[in-house]
C-alpha cells in the first residue's frame, strides 16, 4: 500500500517514511508506528506520521503484518 489513505495507516504499522530533509533525494527511513499527525482522511504526499523512535515523516510505503 502506498500510505495516502489515512484507514490504511495505524499504531504498530511498519512503514516507510520521507523525513521533511529527505523530500528531495527521497531517502526512506523504516519504523513502527506510534502516532498519526495528518487528520484527513488522504494526503496527496503520504500521511504523516511519528514512529516509534520520534521521527516524523510522511508515508510512502506500508508492511502490512501477515
């Protein structure tokens, strides 16, 4: 899944994310999620998102668990 629908991003996803400096070069960074920050239910960009370990990004890519 690409994470830009909201009902498809939850607590405990693991994702990949864009970090704000990493836009450009679209360097990904992967962790868990901890919280959404995007309250509408899509963005064009990805969710936003805070991981686990504090970095916020936007989703680009969703691991959904088997």
């Amino acid at each position: 899944m690409n994470g830009k629908n909201r009902k498809d991003v939850y607590p405990g996803l693991e994702v990949d994310i864009i970090l704000k400096q990493h836009q450009r070069s679209g360097v990904r960074t992967k962790g868990i999620v901890k919280d959404l920050l995007t309250n509408s239910a899509s963005h064009p960009h990805g969710i936003k998102v805070r991981l686990t370990d504090g970095q916020v990004g936007r989703v680009c890519e969703t691991f959904p668990k088997v």
